[in-house]
C-alpha cells in the first residue's frame, strides 16, 4: 500500500547482520527505502547486501559498533556519503544474556548493557542530531521486548536493558516531537533467532509456546506489518509508543 511505502527515504538497520535485524532491512528494501546495513560483522553484512541488491534495492553496508561512539558517528557519515541523509533508524542491536541474577557478573551485567540501552541511546541520538542539522523529520523505532515489560525468570540484566529502553523511547518522544522525529519502539515476543533457537527448541522452549495463546512462536513476517507502520507515515501520529507483537503472551500472564 502506498500509506506504507518509504520511497525517497534512507534508513539504518543496525544489527542487520542476521535474525530479526536482516529481516528489518529486507522488508524496508522492499517498501521502498534505501537501506544501511550497520553491524560489526562484516562478512555477514556483505551477504545481506548482495541479497538485497540482487532483488533490486539500494543499499550499502557500514561497519558499527554501537558501543563506541565514535564506530557510530563514522557508521552513519559513511551510511549519508552512499545513500543520503538517514531518515528512518530500526534500533536493533541487542544481545542476550541469562542465568540466575545471584551469579551474574559485573562484566556481564555492563556488557548487556553497552550493547541494549547505552548503545541503543547514543545510536539514536546520533541519528537525531544529524536529522535536525539537515531539518528533516523522521522515525526511529526502537526494538524492545516483552521481557521489558513483564518478566521471565533468569533474564534480569537483559529484562532491565530492555525496560529501560521502552521508558526511554518514551522520554526521547517527549524530546524530539517538535522537530518532526517519531520515536516508538516494538516489543516482540518469542521469535526464533540465532540467539534463542536452540533453547526454544527444547523442552523448556515447548512450555513456554503452551503459555502462548496463539500456541506457537513468531514467524518471519509477523513483526513486518508493526514495524513499517512505526517506519512510514501511516503511523504519522505516532510517538512514544510500544507495540507488542507477541501472540497474545503478556495477555496471558494478566
């Protein structure tokens, strides 16, 4: 539909290496945008674009890390001198981490949240800054979870990064309203990625789908229609929002 369409526009996945951050930028392709591949990996990030490319889109890959302030200001200058100015940023990278909270480390507490919410801010602050410097509006969609919103046992370090993130869009919204950036966030549920495919295969992985009404895990295409509305104009008057798309799951637990 052309309410959704992101033609003339320039995006930045980061985390678009694998799992759920390449699919974000095949499906923002498709709508029409030019798209930033950002990751560390950048063997990974060639594939990806290779792939987008052969199908007809306009994309080029940056090597970031967004734990580094500096990988980031290069990522997007390099992102602006192939495609032009970033408009539309999928906040993506995150990484997991699990086991009880009395046996979690400092390292890994700080490592968890480097990547999800000290990474996820300075990534959209600097997508932000450079949108007012150019006066151009824009959005930015944060990827969150439910485990920000209601919590599963053993996960504390990356249900805290997560819900910090959803409060966080909230305070950015408030912020960069006035000059036209649209900041909201999606929360899946549980999607098989490479960082949890083995454990939702086993049989703690089966408990949880029976705790899901809809009775099974996402799918590849479940969050596209989510995010390209939080991307495009067709979901203009939105901001400071989180949708949850998770098979009815926190529903469930109410």
């Amino acid at each position: 539909m052309e309410l959704f369409s992101l033609g003339g526009k320039t995006a930045l996945v980061t985390g678009a290496s694998s799992g759920l951050g390449r699919r974000f930028a095949e499906v923002l392709a498709r709508a029409g945008a030019s798209v930033a591949l950002a990751a560390r990996r950048q063997d990974k990030l060639r594939a990806v674009a290779d792939d987008i490319s052969k199908s007809g889109g306009r994309v080029v890959a940056v090597a970031m890390d967004v734990t580094d302030a500096k990988s980031i200001a290069a990522g997007f200058a390099a992102a602006e001198s192939a495609l032009g100015p970033v408009t539309v940023l999928v906040n993506n990278a995150g990484i997991a981490a699990s086991g009880p909270a009395l046996e979690t480390t400092e390292a890994e507490w700080d490592r968890v949240m480097a990547v999800n919410l000290k990474g996820a801010f300075f990534v959209a602050t600097e997508a932000a800054r450079r949108m007012v410097r150019a006066k151009k509006e824009g959005a930015i969609v944060n990827i969150a979870s439910i485990a920000g919103i209601g919590v599963a046992g053993g996960i504390a370090p990356y249900a805290a990064s997560k819900a910090g993130l959803d409060h966080l869009t909230r305070a950015l919204a408030r912020e960069w309203a006035r000059h036209g950036i649209r900041v909201n966030a999606l929360a899946p549920g549980y999607f098989a990625t490479d960082l949890n495919r083995e454990f939702l295969a086993s049989e703690a992985g089966a408990a949880i789908r029976k705790r899901i009404p809809m009775r099974r895990f996402g799918e590849a295409g479940d969050l596209d229609g989510a995010l390209l509305l939080l991307a495009s104009d067709a979901g203009r008057f939105m901001t400071g929002a989180t949708v949850v798309v998770d098979g009815g799951h926190l529903a469930s637990s109410l």
